[in-house]
C-alpha cells in the first residue's frame, strides 16, 4: 500500500533516531556464540573451555563466569550442567582420565602383546600427557580438594591403572591381580608418574646423566619385568 508523504518522513525519521542509539541503549547485548557451538553440546563446551583455562591460570586463578564467557554463553548456562566451579573442575578432571587412560591403552597397542615396548610406550603415553597439558595433569594428580570424595573419579583413577596390570600381566604371562603383577604395576606407575612430575616442573634436565624419555622408560621396564618374572617362576 503506497504511503503519504508525511507518514513516509516520519517513518524515515523513526530509523534515523533508531540508528543513532547506541547500542548500549537498546538493551543488553548478546553474546557472541562460540564457532561451531550448538546448545546440545554447552558441558562439552564449558569443559573444553575450563580445561584452557586451567593451562592458563590453574584452577584457581579464573571464574565460572569468565568460563562461560570463553565458551560463548551466558554466565548463567554453567548452572544448568554444574552446581558450582568445583564440579567443573571434577569434570574436567574426568574427562582428562578418559584422555589418559586411552593413551595409554594406544600406546600398549602400539607394540607386539606381551613386549617391553608395549610396557615403554604406555609409560611414554603418561608422560607426553603430562607435558602436553601440565595444568590438567596437576588438576588430576594433584591435591585437589573434593577428588578423594569423588568415587566416579576414584574409579577412573583405578581403571587406569588396571591399564598397567594388564600390560605387565601379558608380560609375565600372570593375571592382572596376582600380588606379584599389582606390585609390578604400583612401582611403574610411580616411576613414570615421579618422571612425568619432574618432566612438567623442569627438574629433569641434567646435563651429566642425559635423560631421554624412551631410555629412561626401556630401563625401567626391563627392570621391574625381569624382577616380576623372577617371582613369578617365569
């Protein structure tokens, strides 16, 4: 329908006025969706976003809503998955044993069943986990309050290490829980959790013994294998 000429002006007027609002004056403004964010995958997303910033602040050295914020949401949107930033955190922590323990399992994989190289190869998994994500590494391992009330975690923790008994069970042709396989197990696991500590705070680096990772990993293997097999009877 064909407007009169002063309705038309007016018209034109109102746009003007509108365009010169800034626009602060308008209203809230929207935050920008993160690319590729859709909103069945918000705790996906908040996760992925706690976890940089736990690289680059620790965990304590951000917010929730700084978090949302780095996702692309509301600072509201965290409440609808998490009570509250220790959930988070725990669930980061979570997902990164989900990480660790496939790692792991890729790097026995890797290898013929049964070989050291399988066992060097998980251990080198821990490690290049660790060095490649330190501040998720101490969020995991480290004294974080509420992890030790966490049996979700707790078991997470143990599934990983079933990882290693496992690998030294088809080693030493024994079964993953016999006293002398669990023990094998206990003691790679903190040698190459004490490496990869030492590795992420630089106190590895000693110029007279030359350190290299796969060394350091064939030579500790080989030890407590042939140890384990000498009690063993294999």
């Amino acid at each position: 329908m064909a407007q009169s000429g002063d309705t038309a002006a007016a018209d034109t007027a109102a746009a003007d006025t509108t365009a010169a609002v800034p626009p602060t004056a308008r209203g809230p403004a929207m935050i920008a969706p993160k690319a590729g964010y859709h909103h069945g995958d918000l705790r996906a997303q908040l996760v992925a976003a706690v976890r940089d910033l736990v690289e680059e602040h620790g965990p304590d050295g951000f917010s929730v809503a700084e978090a949302a914020r780095r996702a692309g949401v509301s600072s509201a949107a965290p409440y609808k998955h998490f009570r509250d930033k220790p959930e988070i955190l725990r669930a980061v922590a979570s997902e990164a044993m989900d990480r660790l323990r496939s790692a792991m399992d890729a790097g026995v994989a890797a290898h013929p069943p049964g070989s050291v190289e399988g066992i060097a190869a998980m251990g080198q998994a821990y490690v290049t986990f660790a060095r490649t994500g330190p501040g998720v590494f101490r969020l995991v391992f480290g004294l974080t309050e509420g992890h030790e009330d966490d049996p979700a975690l707790q078991q997470k923790g143990q599934a990983c290490l079933a990882v290693v008994a496992e690998a030294v069970a088809a080693c030493v042709a024994g079964r993953p829980d016999a006293p002398e396989v669990q023990r094998a197990a206990y003691i790679l696991w903190s040698f190459v959790h004490g490496h990869s500590f030492l590795t992420i705070d630089r106190k590895n680096d000693k110029p007279g013994a030359q350190i290299d990772d796969w060394d350091y990993l064939m030579t500790v293997s080989r030890g407590v294998l042939g140890a384990t097999r000498g009690l063993a009877g294999t």
